[in-house]
C-alpha cells in the first residue's frame, strides 16, 4: 500500500511522461516496480521523492557521488566555473589538464588521459585504440560484466546475478568480433585466445576488475593476475573498467586494489563527481599516442573527439571532487560504512536463517539468493532460475524503498562518506522490518 497511498505524485508523474518518453523513464537504476518514484532532491545520504518521502540513498547516483550528494564545497566551485567559462566547447582549458594530472598523480599507470562524455564512450573508445595499437579485431569481455550500451559491448550471457540485455538492432558482424568468457573460466579464456590466433587475433580483454556488475560476481583472487598473463602471452591489452572502482576502492582504483597493470583504464562517473559528462580513457603513454594527433607520425591512429568532451564544468567537478576524495580518505570513510553495513546484514541473515549472503568490497555492498550464486550455465532451468531470483530481489528492494531506503535492483549498496551510523541503523532496521 506504501507506493499507491504515499508516492500520488510520483504516480501521476510517471503517467504523464509515458506520453512523452518511451516507457516513461530514461535510465532507472533503482527500480521500476511497481512503478519508478520521481525523485526531487538529493542532500549527503538522502534522496527526496516529489511527494515529500526521504529515503536512505545507496544508489549514489550509480556510484560516483563518493562525497554524498549535493556536497557543497564541490558544487560552490562548479557553479563559479560555469560562471566564468561557460560551455567553452571543444577548447583546451585549465581543467582538463588538472583532471588529467590529479588522475595519473593516484594512477601512475594512467600515463596518459583523455577525456569524453560517458563510460559507454570511453568502454568504446578502449576498444578503438586497443584494435588500433594491436591491429587485432576481437575483444573478449567476461559474461554478464557492463561495459555500457554500445554494439560491441551490449552484449550479456546470462550469467546469475546480473543484468539480462534485451540488445537487438546489433548488426552480426559486429558481434561476430565480441567473445564472452564465463566469469572466472581462465581455462576457457585461454581457449578463446589461441582459438583467435587463427582468426587475426586479440586486441583487447576488457574486465570489470571486481567482476560482473560491480563484483555481483566477485572476481577469484587471482582472477585479474591470470588475464594480466594470458594477455601478455597472447599479445592482448588488458582493459580494466573502473567506471565504478576508480576512487571508490581506493586512490589508486582497482588496479591499485589488486596491484596489476592494465594498459588502458576506462573512467565515467566519478570523472565529473557525479556531473554530467563523465567518462574518459587513460593508459601508458606509448598506448595513447595512438589517439594524439601529430604524435609518431605515420603510426596508425584511432580517431576520437567529441564537441563537449572534456568541457570545463565536468573536468572541474571532476577535478575537486577527486580532489577532495583523496584528501578526505573519502573511499576509506565510505569503506567503513560498508563493512559496519555489510556486518548488520549478516547479523540479519544469521538472525532469521535467510537463503541469502552479504557481501563487500569497502563501499561496494552485495546482497543476494544464496542459490544465485551456485547457478551454472548447463542447467535446463538457468533462465526460470534467474527470472525468479529477479523477481525476489525486484520484489525485495520495492520493499527496502516503501520502509525508506533505496538500492540498485534491491541487491546492490554503494556507500558513501555521508553515511553515518543513523543511516546505517535506518537501514538495517529497514532491512530487519
Ligand atoms: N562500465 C561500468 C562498469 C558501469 O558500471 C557503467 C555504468 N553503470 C558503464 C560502464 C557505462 O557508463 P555510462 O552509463 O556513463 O555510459
């Protein structure tokens, strides 16, 4: 009753836009169900829906909003840019450099770095230099990971636990050059790369260093290191996707979390603090000279742009968000708050005898059917399988929401240095109800 007697506003909302937007909503991350609530304000922990309702927010805008939203000392310094430089589109500017240099400063890795609009931009633009610099067509990416939304990486097996992609309108000859590994399947990586040395080749293996879907798959430990090897072996780059670990595991992303070296590192998100426009690509400076212009002349070159990419406002959002992150210790903050948050869960799960397990990697909190996690690929029943495990997470996190606390997809927690030891206990008592 929580939805049809408190969230009116949100209702009529949502009806009004099914006029005007294809299913009503853009890219709802915390649910649809039983419809999306409109969402008005965001302060520190805190999201405000259009009827008044406050809710405990472990969205953060998909990650990035590390600080909490709405944080001030950030936003006074991108309101004054905006001021100051406007759009500036397309023009080398002060923050570009800055943004780029902060980044490498914590990822020494990141040599260089270029700016662009989106993850599913910068997961693209990877890919192109990746093929540019090898010369080789075919990428593998692990089943079930996101790399965003473009026709080489939309793909998904169905792998539990993670999201399932209607993604048609993909002409077969692009997806003849995507592969997909079963997640933690280093034997079966193995296969696929000698089976593309016939074949022209790998250009890149692209993973989400945790695993699938924020680690809703957790990585093996020596996951990463194993494809680090086979990469070299095989004359593949290694792309580490750190769209939502960059800062958030720590200064130095994942790739200092698990001390390997990828050769190309995509961001979004936190590259503006949770603006718009936020995505961009480093690596080594040998990699990324592919994309630089007037640099090793006659060597191939990836062409790569974007009108807004690297516009003021974003790389200064990002620029002092980071900034602060770092001299905060906001990911070591928001780790604490995950693990006293993952800790009550357990205690919960241990309380009632519940079929489901928590997990978490500093800021990054999992809940999930325990059976979810023991799924595999040769079972007749997998897709029913993981259709109900979605519909009881569905179902769970609409609940989670009516008692004041939103998730993604009711499985997935990202805390943040806002949280304090009143949301936790909201939270836990919300999960306790
Ligand atoms: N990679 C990962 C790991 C992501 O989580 C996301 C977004 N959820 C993307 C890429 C795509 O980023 P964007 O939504 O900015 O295109």
């Amino acid at each position: 009753g929580y939805f049809e007697t408190k969230c009116a506003g949100s209702k009529k909302m949502i009806g009004e836009a099914k006029q005007y937007i294809p299913g009503g909503v853009q890219h709802n991350l915390a649910f649809n169900y039983p419809f999306p609530l409109a969402m008005a304000k965001a302060e520190g922990p805190y999201l405000y829906d259009v009827d008044g309702n406050r809710y405990v927010d472990y969205l953060q805008a998909g990650g990035p909003t590390l600080l909490g939203s709405n944080y001030l000392p950030v936003q006074e310094k991108v309101i004054e840019v905006i001021k100051e430089c406007s759009p500036c589109p397309g023009l080398f500017n002060e923050y570009e450099m800055k943004l780029a240099k902060i980044i490498h400063d914590n990822m020494p890795h990141v040599e260089k770095y270029r700016s662009l609009a989106s993850g599913t931009e910068a997961d693209m633009t990877a890919i192109r230099i990746a093929r540019t610099f090898t010369g080789k067509s075919k990428i593998i990416k692990v089943g079930g990971a996101y790399h965003g939304w473009s026709d080489q990486l939309v793909y998904s097996l169905h792998i539990p636990g993670t999201q399932r992609f209607e993604a048609h309108g993909i002409p077969k000859e692009v997806s003849a050059n995507t592969q997909e590994m079963w997640p933690n399947d280093i034997d079966g990586l193995r296969k696929l790369l000698e089976g593309n040395q016939k074949d022209g080749g790998t250009a890149a293996v692209i993973v989400e260093p945790l695993g699938p879907e924020s680690g809703t798959r957790p990585v093996a430990r020596d996951f990463n290191a194993k494809v680090r090897e086979l990469c070299d072996e095989f004359g593949a780059l290694l792309i580490f996707d750190e769209v939502v670990t960059a800062f958030r595991v720590g200064p130095g992303g994942a790739q200092g979390y698990f001390d390997i070296k990828p050769d190309l590192t995509v961001f979004g998100k936190i590259v503006s603090g949770g603006y718009p426009m936020a995505g961009g690509v480093g690596g080594s400076e040998e990699v990324m000279s592919c994309v630089a212009a007037g640099v090793n002349p006659g060597k191939p070159k990836a062409y790569v742009g974007g009108t807004l990419s690297a516009n003021p406002m974003s790389c200064a959002a990002g620029y002092y968000a980071i900034d602060e992150i770092v001299k905060l210790d906001a990911a070591k903050i928001a780790g604490e708050n995950g693990d006293k948050l993952c800790k009550g869960l357990q205690t919960l799960i241990d309380k009632y005898d519940l079929p489901f397990v928590a997990w978490n990697t500093g800021s990054i909190v999992h809940f999930e059917v325990t059976g979810a996690m023991y799924l595999d690929a040769a079972d007749p029943d997998i897709l029913k399988k993981i259709g109900q495990r979605q519909h009881a997470l569905e179902e769970f996190g609409a609940a989670l929401t009516a008692n004041g606390v939103i998730t993604l997809a009711g499985s997935r927690i990202y805390t943040s240095m806002a949280d304090n030891d009143e949301t936790i206990k909201e939270t836990l008592d919300a999960f306790d109800r």
